[in-house]
C-alpha cells in the first residue's frame, strides 16, 4: 500500500520523522547521490525527480517537493562564490531586474506544471523529458567536457570584465534564452543549471564568469518555483527539507571530486541508477 504522503504535512515532528524514516528513505540517499552530482557539473534533478516517483509522490506534490530540495541546494554554491570573490561584479540593480525576471518566468512555468492537462499525464510525461535531459548530459558530459577548463582549477583573474557581461547579458535572444530555461525550471526543473551554464558559454562568456552567473540565476529561477508551489499548498516541506539535508551533505562530499576520473565514474553511475528508476516506474504501466 502506498503512503499517504498527503497527510504528512499535519504530522506532528516526531511523527514526521517517523513517517520519513520508514517510506522516504531511498530520497534519502537518491538526494546525497544527487547533490554530490550537482556540485560536479548539474544534473541531481535527475536522480531526484525519478526517486519521488517511485515513491509515489501524489503528481500535485511532485514537482513543489523536488523543488523545496534543489532550491535548498542552490543556496551554497552563490555563497561558495561570493566568498571566492568569483562573482562578476554587476551593479545591483542588474542584478536585481535579472533575478526578479528569472523568478517570475519560473513562477509562470509552476502554475503551469498544475494545470490538469499535465498533472494527469504527469508520470509519463517525466520519464520522457528526463531521458531528453540525459541526452544532453551524456553529451555535455562526455563530448564537450575535453574543450573546457573545470572551474575549480580557476581564480578571479579568469572572470570576464564587467562590460563583456553586460553587453552578453542585455542581447535579445540571450534574454529569450535565460526567460526560457526559467520557465522550464519552474515547469520542470532537471538539468536547468546545464543549460544554463551551456547559454552562457555560448555567449562567450569564460567558464568562471558562466558558471557563477548559472549559480545566480538557478537560484533564482529555483525561488520564483517554490515561492509560487509553496504559497499553493504543493509542497510535502518535511520531505522536501530532509531531503534538501541530504542533498546539501552529498553536495559537500562531491567538492572534492575534482579530478576528471572522479566525475566520470560518478556521471556513469548516476545515469545508470536513473535509468534503472525511470524503467521501474515505467513497468507499473506495462
């Protein structure tokens, strides 16, 4: 018998981790793989995401839960580079219009995510986008991983200048670019801090420099979502935080994963384990 994941926000504290400790377990460790994952390059969502399916997440919850974990999760790394002084240093009101603008696209992609159409259709429609998304990671991964600098070995000499930054960030269709992927991540999520960094470098922006600026505008994307699932009621905030735990703990470990063997053998394992969780939840319709 499923678990009545509904009734979990009402339970008392002892009575969550209870609940917790006896049905989200396997979240527990899907969300340290994940964060370990995500601090070598993005891609947690997909460990995540197929985890809280097989646990049987009601489909209105799904999404707001997975949400309350990355957004969490996010949160580090911007602190991580505002300590390194790694961040480019845009005028706040730059920044401020970007960050709002980032939110509210991905505030419309989550009301948009809770529309019937797609809530009823919802546990197809995942497997197939995350199978996308591990189409792009595959090659980001594995193809274009020999033609850029891994961040960790960089310092704040490798930051673009502030006007090169500017110029890229008030393009058109880099706008178009960054309203898009928000919205995507408030609609879905997996793979957006990918695609993000992949906008930025074909911007032309150094690695240092794109990778701090996804940072920003993950977080905020990852805000403007959970901001709207939060205040309508579709997040289970006991699991989403024990999970963010969790996350946050592989997060750490995953920092010093730096070499390029390490990551391989990380990347390989974590597109195993999702396909193997995307073909057990697929076989409930078979």
């Amino acid at each position: 018998m499923s678990p009545d994941w509904l009734a979990l926000n009402s339970l008392s504290f002892l009575d969550s981790l209870v609940f917790l400790a006896t049905h989200a377990w396997p979240l527990f460790i899907a969300a340290g793989i994940a964060g370990l994952v995500d601090s070598i390059g993005g891609g947690g969502g997909l460990i995540t995401m197929p985890t809280l399916l097989n646990l049987g997440v009601p489909a209105p919850l799904l999404l707001g839960s997975n949400k309350c974990v990355s957004t969490i999760g996010s949160l580090p790394a911007v602190l991580r580079y505002r300590r390194a002084k790694l961040l480019p240093q845009l005028p706040w009101a730059h920044w401020i219009r970007l960050f709002i603008g980032a939110a509210l696209c991905a505030t419309l992609g989550a009301w948009l995510s809770q529309q019937k159409v797609i809530l009823d259709n919802l546990h197809f429609m995942v497997p197939i986008l995350l199978f996308a998304v591990m189409g792009f990671m595959l090659k980001r991964w594995f193809w274009d991983e020999r033609q850029r600098q891994c961040a960790a070995n960089l310092g704040p000499a490798d930051i673009d200048a502030v006007h090169p930054i500017e110029v890229a960030l008030k393009r058109t269709w880099a706008r178009i670019g960054i309203a898009g992927i928000a919205f995507y991540d408030g609609i879905f999520g997996p793979g957006t801090g990918t695609f993000f960094l992949s906008l930025f470098e074909v911007l032309g922006l150094k690695t240092i420099s794109a990778n701090a600026i996804t940072k920003i505008f993950n977080l905020a994307s990852n805000v403007g979502a959970i901001a709207w699932f939060g205040f309508n009621g579709k997040v289970l905030w006991p699991l989403g935080f024990a999970g963010a735990f969790f996350y946050l703990c592989g997060n750490y470990i995953g920092a010093g994963l730096v070499l390029r063997r390490g990551q391989g053998l990380v990347r390989i394992v974590v597109l195993l384990a999702t396909s193997g969780l995307l073909i057990k939840h697929l076989l409930r319709y078979v």
